[in-house]
C-alpha cells in the first residue's frame, strides 16, 4: 500500500488505527497468521541498567561538581547516567 499523499506523521498514525482495527477484527483470543505462537523469553541479562544505582560519595561528588559551575551534561558523561538523574540529585542538597 502506497502512502497516497499522506505526511510521514499522518501515515503513522493512518497505519496504527489500521493495527487496531485489524486486531480488533480479530478478536480478543485470535491470531493472525503470521503471528509468533510462544511469548518471548525472559531476559537473564539485560543490555542496560533500569536504574543507576549511586553511592553517597558519588552523589556528593555530582553535588560538589555542580556547585562548582560543572555542566549537567558533563558531569552525566562522567558519571555514565543520565542527565536528568543528575539534575534531580542537584535540585535538593
């Protein structure tokens, strides 16, 4: 099926309410049939972390860091989490 015309957004948008409609055509218990019978596996090990656990030391030191004029950025680099985790480590003392 050709996009018509459509923008790359409508198109989105146009292909997921046609999803929907077709899964719902479906039914609750039906598959369709190309669909994989078995659920996925559990992941043993995942690629990365959910949270970034920090210690005391390391959040005093993102602390110090930041009261020093340091980038949230670079200190996020540094500390290999992520920005806003070092923002709301900062926002309080």
């Amino acid at each position: 099926m050709d996009a018509g015309g459509f923008k790359p957004n409508t198109w989105q948008k146009f292909e997921r309410l046609s999803s929907a409609w077709n899964q719902a055509r479906l039914g609750i218990g039906d598959q369709p049939d190309g669909a994989p019978a078995a659920e996925p596996d559990v992941v043993a090990n995942p690629r990365r972390r959910a949270r970034t656990p920090l210690t005391d030391s390391q959040v005093d030191a993102i602390r110090t860091a930041r009261a020093n004029g340091e980038s949230v950025v670079s200190i996020s680099r540094r500390f290999g989490v992520h920005r806003m985790t070092v923002w709301t480590r900062t926002k309080h003392p």
